[in-house]
C-alpha cells in the first residue's frame, strides 16, 4: 500500500507540474475515481486551489508526491532522504522558487508569525520535539493535518495536529511571503 501511494503521489506531483490537456485531466480523474480516492482527496486539492490559490496548491500538491521519503539526518533531498527542514525547504525551493534557511529554528526567524486559526494550505507548522522551540517543522495541508518528515527510522507523511502528541508540541504558525512577480 505504501508503494502505491509513493508511485501515486509521485503521479500528481508530475501531473501538477506538467501542462495537462484535456485528455489528461480526464485519465487522471478516472485513475482517481477508480482507486476510491477522488473521495478522499480529491476534495481537498480542489478546495485548496479554489481557497488558496495556486502557489500553495502547488506546494501542497508537490509536497504529497514526495510521502515514503525517508527521513534522513541533515538530508534534503529524495536520493538521501529528509528531515524536517530539509523537506520544508526543498518543498519551497522546487515549488515556489524560495530558498528558506536550513534549519527549522531559522525558518521559524525568517517567517511571518500567524494564529493557528488562520493558517492556510502552504503554511508552516512549528513543534518543539527536543526540548527546545521550533525544533521540528511540518507544511500545513488543511483540515488540522501537516505534512513532514518526522524522524529517524520513519518517513516523510501527513499527521494529524490534533492528535496529543502533537498538540502539547505545537510552537506556532508561520507564513512565508510568497509574492508574484512584477508584470511586465
């Protein structure tokens, strides 16, 4: 199940990237629909780009085509893995072309602080998980969920920031700001 949902992941974030046409849309959505997953999923990508707009839809899109990676120490890419802030950064640099500091204290620094009620898809999530804050960072995905690399022995996934472990960690919200270029 795992390697199906890399290979899927792997999928949408080509899809996303790639300049679809119309035929391409359709198999996607049947390839979705035939897996049970425009149910789950499919719902939640189409609210993020509706809500959010596509810089953070990208992100987000992008961020899920990397589920399976594994954590790797000082690692901050797919051939070595990921930890925490090495898989917010590359998240950013590939989607959006922003290049955030290494480590996650100092995208902490580096970010405009939010309330946690207003955090959007795309946002940062900070924990403290070592006794100190912003120790640990994750990319917000909507509905109280975050996208990480949490660990060694484990691998990058989404989590619930409701669930206890994570609620008596949560440091903070932060927002990058992402502006478009000038019109020319």
């Amino acid at each position: 199940m795992l390697r199906w949902i890399c290979s899927f992941g792997l999928f949408v974030c080509v899809a996303a990237q790639a300049a679809p046409t119309h035929g391409q849309d359709e198999d996607m959505e049947r390839m979705l629909a035939d897996k049970g997953l425009i149910s789950r999923i499919g719902g939640q990508i189409e609210h993020v780009r509706q809500t959010v707009g596509e810089k953070a839809s990208g992100l987000v899109v992008n961020a899920m085509g990397f589920l399976g990676v594994p954590y790797k120490r000082g690692g901050s890419s797919v051939e070595t893995g990921f930890d925490c802030s090495g898989f917010v950064r590359a998240m950013y640099e590939q989607t959006v072309g922003l290049v955030l500091p290494r480590r996650a204290d100092e995208q902490a620094a580096a970010t405009e602080p939010i309330d946690r009620a207003d955090l959007k898809p795309g946002d940062l999530v900070f924990f403290n998980t070592m006794r100190r804050a912003f120790s640990h960072v994750g990319i917000y995905v909507g509905d109280g969920k975050f996208i990480h690399s949490p660990r060694s022995g484990s691998h990058v996934r989404v989590d619930d920031m409701r669930a206890a472990y994570w609620k008596t960690r949560f440091n903070g919200a932060r927002r990058v700001a992402v502006t478009d270029p000038p019109s020319q």
